[in-house]
C-alpha cells in the first residue's frame, strides 16, 4: 500500500522531465511573452522563415515530449522555417525557466495560449505534436480546429503509454493526467498525419497506428523503418519534412 501510496504522490515526476534552466535565445528567434488563463506567464520562441525563403503565410504550433525545453527543438524549427513557415516554439509550464508545473489541465491552458497568441496574425495554423505534446496537440485541435494536425510519435492514451513504461505499477488506477488522443481524434476533421518509428521503445508502434487509424482526417501516416522515439530522424530527418511538405500542399489547396 505504501508504494501504491508513493506512486501516486509522485507520479508527474514519472511523467514529466523538465529542463526547467531558462535557455539562451536561440539565433534567429524572437522571445514572446504567452499568458495562459490562470495567469501564468510563459516565454516561447517565434522563428520567420530566413531571408530568401518565401513566406507561406502558414504558421506551425510545436508542441513538445515531456523532457527537455524549446533548446532541444531548435533543428525542429530551423527545418520548418526552411520551408517558408513561421513556427512557435512552446515551452510548458515548469520547461525552460517557465514558472509552475505540468499536469494535463496546465498544459492544456499553455496550449491555449500559444494559439490565441498565434491566432491573431490571421494565419492558418498547424499544430505540430510530438509524443506527450501529440495529445496536447489533439485535444487543442477539438478546442480550436486548426488548418492541419501532424501528430509524432503518438500513443493512445497517457494510461496505455504508462503500461509499457511501468509494466509494474498499476497506472489505469493511480492516474491523475488521462490525455486521451485516441478517443479525440476521431472528432478532428482538418487534415492530419501521423508519423512514427517501427522500433520506438517509448510509446509502442502499434499505439501510433491505432492513433492513425482512429483519426477523422487522416491524410497520411508515416512510418519510418527502425527509428526510436529519440533518434534525429524523427526531430527533424527527410521523412517527417516529407511529412510537412505533403501537409501543407493539402492545406494551400485548401486556401
């Protein structure tokens, strides 16, 4: 019992890695000053697309795992704004000098932010979700429909992902943050697509298909042979840009 007891007590530290130092500010980004319905105030990083490349008047949400901070994500954006979008780096609560902490409810209002942020320059909006930030990801495209979803490395529900992580723990129970994806997608209608690795160790292959395979708008799933769920060609390799290409073309023809 008091192992069970324990568990619960600190299961967000089993869920949630923060690099909580504040990162310097990356080349070519611009710090914007996000404040979430509760009051929190949160620092995310803006990227244009570099001069010579043309301005796709789309923007990209990214929405992040559950470790590390924005600084882990620059190759990320860099990649995008390669191909003419503005993208928005978002840092959590708790992540990268931001105040407070993460829990499903908090992440939700971060996200939140973010977009009422992105939102006001008229642009169609992409949200980009990676693992934990895939059903954050989700459950903001059910809140506030967006242009287009690509969701990385999802699984198809905190519980599902706990099981294989903590096969010893009995997590359905302890559970205080749920972040359904697969009951969710089935309502997104805009048009998503799914990418994943056949050998991510992380959230198992078959939960991101069973995420695919669920998804209103699916337009394309991804699968790139033997990745893990941390390996570089899942950050930012020529299969996800693929990926991206193929999501926007959907999207321009769209507008």
């Amino acid at each position: 019992m008091l192992i069970l007891i324990t568990a619960w007590a600190a299961q967000r530290k089993l869920i949630y890695f923060p690099d909580r130092t504040l990162p310097p500010l990356a080349a070519g980004a611009r710090a914007v000053t996000l404040r979430a319905a509760d009051g929190t105030t949160l620092t995310a990083w803006q990227f244009a697309p570099p001069a010579g490349i043309p301005d796709r008047d789309v923007s990209v949400l990214v929405m992040p795992g559950n470790a590390g901070s924005r600084a882990g994500r620059i190759p990320l954006a860099t990649a995008l704004t390669s191909l003419g979008l503005t993208v928005l780096l978002l840092d959590y609560r708790g992540y990268g000098g931001n105040p407070g902490s993460p829990s499903e409810q908090g992440l939700a209002l971060d996200a939140d932010a973010a977009h009422a942020h992105l939102a006001g320059n008229g642009r169609p909006i992409v949200y980009y979700g990676e693992s934990l930030g895939a059903a954050v990801a989700t459950a903001l495209a059910v809140r506030h429909p967006p242009a287009g979803l690509l969701l990385r490395s999802p699984f198809t529900d905190l519980a599902a992902a706990g099981r294989a992580a903590y096969p010893f723990l009995p997590v359905g129970t302890l559970l205080r943050d749920r972040f359904p994806v697969k009951s969710l997608i089935s309502q997104v209608t805009a048009p998503t697509v799914v990418v994943y690795g056949t050998a991510d160790q992380v959230v198992p292959p078959e939960q991101s298909r069973a995420v695919a395979d669920a998804a209103g708008g699916l337009a394309q799933v991804t699968v790139v042979d033997g990745a893990d769920h941390d390996d570089r060609v899942l950050l930012d390799g020529s299969a996800l840009i693929a990926a991206v290409e193929m999501l926007l073309a959907r999207i321009e023809r769209q507008f």
